[in-house]
C-alpha cells in the first residue's frame, strides 16, 4: 500500500480523491500497488464526507510522516504552494501538481531539487487539464528539435470567443454567461487578460526548448477589447478569432506571444471550440501533432494528476528527466517577428492614404462609418510605425496562417 497526501480539497483535490476511487483497481494494476489518500490538508474541515478523518491543518503531520511517499499539491497560487512543495521535496516526497502558477514560477527549481535527490516533481495537469503534453513532449517527440508549439490553452476565454462567434453576442454578455455557468471565475482577469495562457506557454517553452522561459518576459494581450464587429469581420473574410499561445524558434532566435489572432479554415486549431483546449506542436522532422481534449474541469484534471501519481510510484527512487534546466531562455524582441495585420479604420481615412503608408492592402468594406484592411507581412515595429502616421485606426488584430 503506498500513501499520498492531498494538499487542497477544492474541485481538483476532490477529484483526485475521486478518481483513485472509482478506479481503485486499475489504477493499483498500474501503479504496481493500492494507493491510499492518507492526509487531505484543507483549512476547512468536511464533516459527513468519506475525507473528515483524513483532514489535518498543519502540514508538519504530512512532512513528518515517513509513510508518505507522494505529496500532491492542487491549492492553487504560489505561496505557501512552493513552500510546501519544497519541503516536501526536501523530506524525500514526490510532488505531484496541477498548479501552473507555481510551475511557471519555480518549475527550474523544483525540477532540480527533485532530480538532485532522486524524486520526482510532476506536472502533467498545468497545461491543457486532462490532454497528455508534458509526457509527450518530455518522452514522445525526443527525436524532433521543436519548431514551434502554438495552443489554445484556456477553456474560458476560447467558450467565449466560441461563443461570441457562433451568436454575434458581444463580449460582456458572454463573459456574464460564461461566469453563470462556472467556467469563468468572478474575477475572470486571469482568463480573459491571457495571463493564465501565458504561464501555460511559458512551462510548454521551458520543456520543449530545454531553457527556463520567464512568462514575465512572455508578450501578452486579452481578448477584452475583441467585439463583435471584429467577428463580422471575420465572418466575411471565412475566418475566425481565438486567443493563441504561441512560441517559435526562428534559426535560434525565439519569439513568445499570447494573444488574440485571425486563422484561416485550414490552421489546425481552428476547429478547437468551446471549452475545450487544443495544443499544435511543430517538429522538425515529425511536422504537424496536435492534441486536443478537455483544458479544464474536475476529473479531467485530475485525471492527469493521478496519471503523474502511478508514474512517480512506479519511479520510486529514479527521477523522470525533465528537459527543462535553469539556464534562462533569452526570448527574441516580438518587435521583430513578422506577420500580417488585420486593420478596422474610420472610412473619412482614404485607402489612397491607408496604402500610401502601408504598402498594397486588401480592403474588406462591410459595415457604415469603417472599413478594414489586410496588410502584407511586416514587422510589429513596421506596424507601428505605419499606424502612427495614420489618424482614425479602430484595432487591429494580428493574423497567424
Ligand atoms: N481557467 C482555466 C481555463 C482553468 O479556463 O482554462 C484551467 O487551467
């Protein structure tokens, strides 16, 4: 019988709790052994549930238990997260978490104290819930040098763009209705500002690229300013807008960039909808993966958790490599990387003076009062330069193919 302690009884402690239950058997075949939950480590206590013997507030009980091998960590947030994950890594316990703040923040770190004492540090569900693509970029594409992965990597903002898509609704409406149904939190800021996304890339860069990637150096934009004229738009030009996570090597240099972006039919994350989260990783010799699933939710997430719980027991005593060292990964300056921009302009602008700036566009004209135009490939600082010397620009939206 092996022994875990769960730090955190929220919606993925409890489903972590969950899912070692319902598949108690499957998982002790896998896992080569029964695993208990031994300690649920909560402020709240759960009277009347089948965990209101296992509480413990002090996680002392839990560090100083010898019979406890694993530790999983789903409370969210970075203190006192890394302070625990540290000490339990610290006392011979793996970790196991879902927590990509933490991941984003102290992953390098962790990483090496598991490695340098034989544990392992897991972290399966912090990016895209229930999808595999940590294992699979640590142990499946070895063979390829990671051109570039590029994700939809959060549910809330993608059911909203999915949304406002699909029933022209504008954006405080479905975020409203998004908040009713749970996927979004009160504060949506996370979400909805790409910071989530953000650290998500960041830990998918960290691994794949074999550096540490700092997510405050990540360039990040929403989606709050995406209307629903932006999607008339789209709609007339037969493509649709999501909220990409991206990262590209570019002969050596590196370019990261959450944002909101304007794909064509044939990009395979286009029909990556809803809640649901998408991930393309570009090999040098494999071309095109992709991995799609659920991004978020109870079991999902969980699911994944408990994954990396049977992988740690069944490694008892041998670290998992783990393609990421502390070395800082230098991101190139966005201002460099090139694309195509998606302009809405106030129609007292001439497009004799739109293309007097900006070279050939194609113009789109849909609506009163605006019209919009496609430009030719260009750098973000070309970009803005062009824009400066144009009165009347509404937003722009950059284009990915
Ligand atoms: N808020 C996140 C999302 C949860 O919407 O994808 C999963 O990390």
């Amino acid at each position: 019988m092996k022994k875990i302690a769960v730090l955190g009884y929220g919606t993925v402690g409890s489903g972590v709790v969950e899912v070692l239950e319902t598949n108690k058997e499957a998982v002790a075949k896998k896992a080569g052994d029964e695993i208990e939950v031994k300690y649920v480590l909560d402020l709240k206590d759960f009277p009347g549930t089948p965990i209101e013997h296992k509480v413990v507030h002090d996680i002392n009980i839990i560090l100083d238990d010898p019979e406890i091998v694993v530790v999983v960590e789903v409370m969210g947030g970075v203190e006192p997260a890394y302070t625990f994950t540290k000490n339990a890594l610290l006392k011979g316990k793996s970790v196991i978490t879902s927590n990509k703040a933490l991941v984003a923040a102290k992953g390098a770190e962790l990483l090496e104290v598991a490695r340098e004492r034989n544990l392992n540090f897991l972290f399966e569900a912090s990016v895209g819930g229930g999808i595999p693509i940590i294992r699979p970029l640590n142990s499946s594409l070895t063979a390829d040098k990671v051109n570039e992965i590029t994700g939809i990597l959060n549910g809330t903002t993608n059911f909203i763009l999915t949304k406002m898509a699909s029933e022209g609704s504008d954006f405080a409406s479905v975020l409203s209705e998004a908040q009713a149904l749970g996927y979004a939190e009160r504060d949506p800021s996370a979400d909805v500002e790409g910071y989530d996304a953000c650290r998500k890339i960041a830990i998918l860069s960290s691994i794949a690229f074999g550096k540490n990637v700092n997510y405050e150096n990540i360039y990040t934009e929403g989606i709050t300013k995406i209307t629903d004229k932006d999607f008339m738009y789209a709609k007339a030009m037969n493509k649709s807008i999501k909220l990409l996570a991206s990262s590209k090597d570019d002969n050596g240099k590196v370019y990261a960039i959450v944002a909101p972006m304007m794909i064509s039919p044939e990009h395979p994350l286009y029909n990556v909808n809803g809640v649901v989260n998408g991930i393309n990783v570009n090999g040098n010799m494999l071309g095109d993966v992709m991995f799609i699933g659920a991004g978020a939710g109870k079991l999902p997430t969980a699911s994944a958790v408990v994954t990396d719980v049977i992988d740690a027991i069944k490694h008892d005593g041998k670290n998992v490599a783990c393609f990421w060292s502390k070395e800082e990964l230098k991101l190139s300056d966005i201002q460099e990387s090139v694309k195509r921009f998606f302009v809405r302009i106030a129609d007292s602008v001439e497009k004799s003076s739109v293309e007097a700036v900006f070279g050939k566009v194609n113009v789109i004209e849909i609506m009163k009062g605006e019209y919009a135009f496609v430009t030719e490939p260009m750098s973000e600082a070309k970009y803005s330069e062009c824009a400066s010397k144009l009165d009347g620009i509404i937003t722009r939206i950059r284009m990915d193919r």
